[in-house]
C-alpha cells in the first residue's frame, strides 16, 4: 500500500487505498512506516493517516513537525490537530507550534489551532508556552504569564481576558479567544460572552462556530475567506 502510495502513476482509488492503509496501522502495521510518506508527493496522505491515527502517531513526532512547512492548509492543519493529540508536557517546543499556529495565513489552519488549545492539558500547553518564553522574542513570549494569570487566578481572570481579546497583536486576541474557551469543569459561559462581545470579527464568528467541526467544513469556510 505505501508503496502505491510513494508511485505517482499509481492508482490509489481515490483516498480508498489510504483509509486502507489507515485500517492497517489500527491492526498493529508499525507506525514507524509512516516516515515513509514524508515526501511532497505523499504529504498529504502521511497528514491524514497522523490526524486520524491522534496519539498512536507519537512515533513519528519529528515528522508531523516537518508538515507544518508545508503550503498546503490542510496539510498544516492536520498537523496542528495531530500534534495536539499526541503532544505531552515533555513536547513544549512541539506544542509551541501548535501556539504559533494562532499567526498562520490561512483562517482554518488558525481555528484548528485556536481550538486544539481549548481542550488541551493545562501542563501541556504550560510547557509550550514556557519553550515560547524563552525562545522567542515577539510578544507571544508573554502569553505564559497571561495563561498562568488566567489559571491561577480566577478571581482576577477577567480582566486578564479583557486585556487580551484587546490587544493591539491579532495572534494574542486568537489566543485570549481560546483560553475564554477553556472548559474548567464546564466552558464559563461569562467568559464565552466576553469573547463573543470582541471586536475582532474572526474571534467572534470563531466563538459561534466553536462546538466541534470537521476540519473540510472549516477548509471551505476559509476558502471563501
């Protein structure tokens, strides 16, 4: 299957042969064999199988990193929704990428990104955010002092989340949005407000649009962005 998939000439029956191949690696096929699709013939296939395979696709962790050079949205949106399955508190300059995907040119790639940081694990999203701070010298490296003011101190949050549905920095505002998301036991529906009441359109469509959603509905949404 890989190899009909690596032949350019080869009939792959429409996206049949690949969710095939999906099947196979769900009965025990290594997923180390993925490393085979990094080429830029079958990227788009090696992203499909990572999104879909979630946190089996660990494995090959360098090689969903290398899909977000692609320039194909969908390509890099497939990998931001791998990588924010398969990331951990140990992955921080992983799970930066996911962070910086709020920046990415394309409106779907950034709702991807946008809702990947809603549901992930406090910790997890901490150690991307601490990589971010020490490596970078824009002004997402202040994002963990916003994230930890948000988490730590509720009573204060508000504000904290005034302050970023504000800012002058688009990608702040896409990250505010996001953590206004953020389930504690349940979504707050005073911060969904605050989100919902910003006057950055994107953030506000992103809100009503925030219940899950398949990927290709967002991909035609932006295309028509």
């Amino acid at each position: 299957m890989i190899e009909r998939l690596l032949d350019p000439r080869a009939d792959t029956d429409d996206g049949r042969l690949v969710n095939d191949l999906l099947s196979e690696f769900g009965r025990g096929f290594a997923i180390e064999n993925l490393r085979r699709l990094s080429t830029p013939h079958t990227e788009g296939d090696l992203a499909f199988l990572v999104s879909e395979l979630g946190k089996k696709a660990r494995p090959v962790l360098d090689e969903i990193v290398d899909l977000l050079q692609s320039a194909s949205p969908r390509v890099r949106g497939d990998a931001i929704g791998a990588l924010s399955q398969c990331t951990t508190w140990e992955d921080g300059p992983e799970v930066a990428k996911i962070v910086e995907g709020l920046g990415d040119p394309h409106p779907g790639v950034r709702w991807t990104a946008g809702n990947a940081l809603r549901y992930m694990g406090s910790q997890t999203l901490e150690a991307g955010l601490e990589y971010l701070r020490q490596e970078s010298g824009e002004a997402i490296a202040s994002f963990r002092s916003w994230f930890l003011a948000i988490e730590r101190r509720p009573e204060t949050a508000e504000g904290v989340l005034r302050r970023l549905l504000n800012h002058d920095d688009p990608v702040a505002r896409r990250f505010g949005a996001a953590m206004c998301l953020r389930p504690r036991l349940v979504i707050d529906p005073k911060r969904v407000a605050l989100a919902e009441a910003a006057s950055d359109p994107e953030i506000v469509d992103g809100v009503r649009s925030a219940t899950p959603m398949p990927f290709w509905a967002v991909w035609e949404r932006g295309k028509l962005a």
